[in-house]
C-alpha cells in the first residue's frame, strides 16, 4: 500500500496532458515503442480527429525507484474543455496527488485556475510542471513566477518538462514518489469502494471503474451498490493496464475494474459506493459532486419508429458519460423523442457525433436552450426546460434565468473588444486583475443563454486565441423574457421555438428568417417565413415559387390562350398553397443555429 500512488493531470486546453502521459507511459514500458501512438489513451477516434481528450482514462503503470523498491503508479488523464470539467471532479475525487500541467509559451490560464481550485478542495497534492519548455517561445522565468504566486510554491518544486522530446520525465517520476502521499486506507476494514466511471461493453454489460477506499475486494464475492442496493457476484475484478487483466484481489488504495454481468445501465451509478455482503460498510462515501446539465436540447429520431432504439444508445451513451442527462417528451412537428441535458455546446455537438457513429443513429437535434424558472399567479415556481413549457403571457409574474461568473484572461489589448462583446450579451464587468503586465483577468457576471451559441468563437476571433474562457453558475435572477417562434405559412415550427430576451427578439428573428430563407429548398408555391412574439409578427422572409413556363407551347396565337393558362397555372398554386406542406430537413435545423 505505502508503494501505491494515484494522481490524475490537469491542465487547460491544449497544454500537453495526453502528450505528457504518453511520455509516462513509455518511460515506465507500460506501453512498448512499437505499439506507441500519439494520445495513447485516448481511444475515441473522435478524441484523435480532434486532438481532444473527451473522457478520462485511468491506467496503472509500474516504476522501480532509485531506492530499489518498485512502485504503483494508477494514472489518470483527464479532458482540459470547460464543458468537461465534471470528468475532472470524478477524477479528483479518486486520486492522492495532481500533476498542474502549464504550458511555458501561454502561461496560466482560466481552465488552468479553476482545475486548480478543485484539487484544492479535495486537499490533492500539487506538483506543478511547465510543459514545453523546449520551443523557442517558451517563457519559463515568467511562467514559473506566475505558478509561484498562484499557488505558494518555492521555485524548485516546479519541475520543468517537455511532452514531446520527454524532458524532465525523470523528475517528475521521482516527484510524484516523494511527493505524492500513499493512499490512507485499511485492507482488513470494511470494504468502501467508489465508482469513478463506467463503460458498456457489448459481451460482457456493464464494466465499472472503482477506487478502493477501504477493505479487499476478491473476484467471487457477493458485492453490494449502496445507492441503488443492488447485489451481485464480482464475476471478475482486475486492474486497467492497456487492457483490463484479471486480479484475484484488489486492496485498499488500488484502483481497478469489476464485472458482474448487469445489462441494465441504469442499475449503475457513477458515484455510487460498492461494499462486499462479507465485510459491508454502514455509510457511502460522500465528496462527490452531482452533475448540473447547463444546456438542453431536444433529440428526436428522424423515423419514429427509431425511438427505442434510440433510448438504448442514449443509456449506453449515459455509462460512459455520465453527464448526459435525458428524459423522454414529445414535439408536434418531430413526433417523439428526448430532452438531453448537455454541459455545453461542444458536449452536444460530442454526443450527436457519438450517436451517428456508435450507434448509427441519425437524429434530429432542436434548438438549444437553457432551464428557466416561470412564475405563475396560480401555481407559483415551475421549471421551465423547453420553450413550449412556458405559461400563457396573462398568468406570467416574471421568469428568471441561470446567471454565471465568466472568468476570461487574456492579453491588454483585447480588453475593449471582450467588454464590448460581453456587455453585448448583457453581461456585467464584477472585477478587473492584471495578473502581469501582459495579462489581465476579467470577471463577467452573465446570462447563461447569452453563452450557448456562439460566445466562445467569437471571444477567440476577437482575441486572436489569446483569451481564456472558464464559467461557472451562481443563481437565477429575473429577466424580461419572451417566446419567439418560428412560423412556415402560418404554421408555428416547435422545434425553432426559442426564449429571448425582450430587446433582442426582433434582431433574432430577423437573422432565424433571413438564414431559413437561404437554407429552405423551394416549393411550387409561395413560402411566407415569419417570426413572431404572441400574436405580433416582427420579421418576415418570403420564398417564391418555382414556376414552370406554361406558356412555353404556344407559338404566337391569340392572347387569350396564354392568359387562358395562366389563369389555370394561378389557381393550382392557390390550391397547392393550401395543402403544401413545408418540409424542414435536419440539417437547416444545425445550420439555422450558426448565426454569424
């Protein structure tokens, strides 16, 4: 136990985390040169298209110290998006010690802080280390001065390393040894262990990922799910190398994976605590933080005979990630579907990927919103998650929605351009820091909804790239709010229906027109594309018709005879206008969204 050490890496975007554990990994030949590939842990194609790590990977990796003895690393790589920080909570929660990885040509950054502050709390031992320090831009004097004032430091507990030529590595191997404590915890006592994380593996149902607190766990015991007080056989216990091998015991301060055949994905809860019938544990283990979906959307499947199918991937979907939240509801245009709770628009936008390729699920995604609270004379408070949901203007007393605390560093210059954007969004400027000359921390109380769409691109265009973004939720305040919808001759669109707030409803409106107007194909008759707030219409776009010449035939002749036709030709139109229908295609509900 003395020689087991759990930590985990964080760091903001991009600062080199899977780069540096593959470094790790080689070091430690966990991992053999030939089988080597960049993001070695990172198993997702997506998260290697994208150079992005999604979900947190644990692996165990054995180091012989200079002292002779040999030690148990169980490292865990965890995703640096703002949207994924619960992934980072549930790897904190799990671990000893944490490697602050900062990046020597940026600095520290807004995910860097807020990563820090979380391993604080669970009173994780920081060991700080400034990633590439062998390019030519790398500023480590600067750099380490700015680590030093933000967490305390002294200067030679930095150590300085580089991802790609493997710097450093050395140093940080002897670091976490002599700084990183050895896991409390007593073999003989009751068994406690917590789930961190779990997957779905099509042959063998639901594999859990568990660090052990307390006690042994042997493969063959009775196990009990305190939360959901479910019982089982361990079918199989191990350890997480490159692939999951088998153990016949796991001992307290072990990290490791267990079996036991559940098919049901909800019968597990990431979070939740496993003790053994034979040495049970009265109390689960507290400290860990529940999920706050930020983001809503509808998800429908194109065909709706597709909709069990569907709940299926999004169950399978939920192992993995635990911090999708769905519900199933109904929309008058897409028939049945789910109310999917997502950490942010890039978590969406994973998910719907993840659909189409794991599960060969093509979906229909609805306009994103956040949860409001509405007011009513009768009812009193009443969550609102979709548009639809809102009570009648006449019984309304005041809707309040989601504030946030948005942290944003960046460089001087682009102070202007970040308030005028920010204040824009109706935001409001709490706090101004220069962290150095060269960087200044902004702090911005802001409406949740104002952020969803398209915040984060623009805050990097106007930047150049140079502004950090981290947030996160305070409280609801009451806003002047109201239902924009979408209509297609007279005929409202559910899925496009959006709240906003009051001032900016007419220049939404016009925008969500004019883009229909270029996304829609044309019919054979006239399409009369509105936005309109209750009764008011406030924008309007119309599509023409496509129009056969009908008149084409007649060569010369009397006058009659083409007017004749075009008569004929005028009342088909009136009468197709009456029965048409419009059509949305799926992908003018994703491109509708991109208002630029």
């Amino acid at each position: 136990m003395k020689n087991i050490r759990n930590f985990c890496v964080i760091a903001h975007i991009d600062h080199g985390k899977s780069t540096l554990s593959d470094r790790l990994l080689e070091f430690t030949k966990t991992i053999s040169a030939r089988d080597m590939v960049a993001q070695a842990l990172d198993n997702m194609d997506l998260e290697r298209e994208r150079g992005i790590t999604i979900k947190s990977h644990a692996i165990q990796m054995y180091y012989k110290h200079s002292d002779g003895e040999e030690y148990t690393f169980n490292l865990i790589d965890t995703p640096g998006h703002v949207d994924f920080s619960y992934e980072v909570s549930r790897s904190i929660a799990a671990c000893e010690g944490a490697l602050l990885l900062v990046d020597a040509t940026q600095g520290i950054q807004a995910q860097t802080i807020s990563n820090l502050y979380l391993a604080i709390e669970h009173n994780l031992e920081i060991i700080p280390i400034l990633n590439k320090v062998d390019m030519q831009t790398a500023m480590i004097e600067e750099v380490a001065d700015q680590v030093i004032d933000l967490i305390g430091c002294k200067r030679g507990d930095i150590v300085l390393a580089s991802g790609k030529t493997g710097i450093g590595i050395q140093d940080i191997m002897d670091a976490i040894v002599n700084r990183v404590p050895a896991p409390k915890g007593d073999p003989k006592a009751p068994v406690q262990a917590l789930i961190f994380d779990s997957m779905f593996n099509p042959f063998r149902g639901v594999v859990a990922y568990f660090r052990v607190m307390n006690g042994t766990i042997a493969k063959g015991e009775k196990v009990r799910f305190i939360n959901t007080g479910n019982e089982y056989v361990a079918e199989e216990i191990g350890i997480l190398q490159m692939t999951q091998i088998p153990k016949d015991k796991i001992s307290a301060g072990n990290v490791g994976y267990i079996i036991t055949g559940i098919k049901e994905s909800k019968e597990i809860k990431v979070g939740d605590t496993v003790t053994t019938l034979s040495n049970p544990c009265l109390e689960a283990i507290h400290g860990f933080e529940d999920v706050k979906p930020m983001v809503f959307a509808g998800i429908y499947p194109i065909d709706n005979d597709d909709f069990e199918d569907l709940r299926d991937s999004l169950e399978k979907l939920q192992l993995n990630d635990a911090s999708l939240v769905f519900e199933p509801e109904t929309s008058i245009a897409l028939g049945f579907g789910f109310r999917c709770g997502f950490l942010g628009m890039l978590h969406l936008e994973i998910i719907q990927e993840r659909l189409s390729r794991e599960f060969n699920q093509e979906v229909i995604t609805t306009v994103p919103n956040v949860s409001y609270f509405a007011y009513t004379k009768r009812d009193g408070k009443k969550r609102i998650n979709t548009p639809n949901e809102l009570p009648d203007p006449t019984m309304l007393e005041k809707v309040e929605e989601p504030y946030i605390r948005a942290q944003v560093i960046t460089k001087p210059e682009y102070i202007g351009a970040i308030m005028t954007l920010c204040i824009e969004k109706r935001g409001l400027l709490t706090k101004q820091t220069y962290l150095t000359t060269e960087r200044v921390e902004l702090s911005f109380e802001l409406p949740l909804a104002e952020i969803v769409f398209d915040f984060y691109d623009r805050l990097k265009s106007i930047s150049r790239g140079y502004a950090s973004f981290d947030y996160t939720p305070i409280d609801y305040r009451a806003s002047d709010l109201v239902k924009l919808d979408i209509r297609l001759n007279g005929e409202p669109v559910d899925a496009l229906s959006s709240l906003v707030h009051k001032l900016k409803a007419e220049s939404l409106g016009r925008k969500i027109c004019s883009r229909l107007k270029e996304l829609l194909p044309r019919q054979q008759f006239v399409i009369a594309i509105q936005a309109s707030v209750g009764a008011k219409i406030i924008a309007r776009e119309t599509i023409s018709a496509m129009r056969k010449d009908v008149t084409a035939k007649c060569y010369g002749g009397d006058i009659s005879r083409k007017r004749k036709l075009l008569e004929k030709q005028k009342e088909g139109k009136k009468k197709m206008r009456q029965i048409g229908t419009v059509e949305v295609p799926q992908k003018t509900f994703l491109d509708v969204l991109k208002l630029d």
